[in-house]
C-alpha cells in the first residue's frame, strides 16, 4: 500500500464516528461524474426553439435558456443560504455547560458543505452577505469555547472541530471561485 493511503488510513482511524461518515461522504462525491447529465441536456436542447436561418433568433434563444438556468441556480443558492442562516438561529448555548446544541450545529454544518457542493457543479461567485456573516459569528463562537470555564473537554473538541470545518468550507468556496475568476492566476 502507497504511504499516502496508508496515512489517509491512520488519520481516519483517529477521528470520531461522525466525522468519519463526513470524510467518507466527501470521498464519494469524489467520484460523482462532473458536468451535465445526458437527460438534462437533452431536455434543454427541446427547450430552444429557433429558426435556424436565423443567427439573431438562435442568439437571442440560447440567451433565454442560459438565462432560466442561471436563475435556477441562484434559486439552488439562495435556498441553501436560507437554510444556512435560519440553522445558525437554532444552534443554542446551553447555559450549564457552556456548549452548543451538538445536532443543530451539524445541520448548520450540512448545510455549508452543501453550499460547497453548489459552488463545485456551478461556476457562481455570488455569496449572500449574511452567510458571511453567521460564518463570522459561529467561528468566533465556536474558537471561543476555549475560554468558557465549565466547557467540557468534550464540548470543546466538538467546538475546535466545528470552527476548522466551517473555516474550511468558506476557504473551498473562495478558492473555487478565485480559479472560475481568473483561471490564469492572479
């Protein structure tokens, strides 16, 4: 076995239960083919009706789809981010142990991965300014933790795990989109 696979083996070997079904559902969206499926295509190519005599009409019609498409995307986007800052809103302090509703704080965590993804099928660069926002809030909550004094040692390890995944998450999204912006580098 390569050293790699073999140090990627050790290291998820060290991690929770929970944080080893994420890695494993990373590495499967891994192999998910990228681009546009063949029914889709298709179903876009009956939706462009022109006269193909015509160069201004055939213009004007893959103008009108590439327009409905972008809009469905901002659509995808903006549902995500909806979920992102209504999930922040149900992640609680408890007030005995100074720690953070652990299931909210995954479904808040979802949720970014899954504006990751959106950002990997979609070349958008768009990003609502109050997603930008509860990252700011939840990373300095979450990096804080360590100064609660009745925080567990449970609770801030769940809390450390929980601020480098969402600093992850955002940094994926602008590398992503610093490549789309300028492919030749900066």
């Amino acid at each position: 076995m390569a050293a790699i696979q073999q140090e990627i083996i050790e290291r998820i070997g060290k991690l929770d239960a929970e944080i080893q079904k994420r890695v494993l559902e990373f590495v499967r969206s891994l192999d998910m083919p990228l681009g546009i499926p063949g029914e889709e295509l298709i179903a876009r190519a009956h939706q462009v009706n022109f006269d193909p005599a015509d160069p201004e009409e055939m213009k004007r019609a893959i103008e009108e789809v590439m327009t409905t498409q972008k809009t469905e995307h901002e659509q995808i986007r903006r549902e995500i981010e909806r979920r992102i800052i209504t999930l922040a809103d149900k992640i609680g302090i408890h007030p005995n142990d100074e720690c953070f509703d652990d299931q909210a704080a995954q479904e808040f965590l979802t949720a970014w991965r899954d504006l990751v993804k959106y950002h990997e099928d979609y070349n958008d660069c768009m990003i609502d300014i109050e997603v930008i926002r509860e990252h700011k809030t939840w990373v300095n909550i979450f990096g804080g933790m360590k100064y609660h004094e009745n925080s567990s040692a449970d609770c801030l390890d769940r809390a450390e795990e929980a601020e480098a995944e969402l600093n992850y998450y955002l940094g994926d999204i602008i590398k992503m989109v610093g490549r789309w912006l300028y492919p030749q580098g900066r």
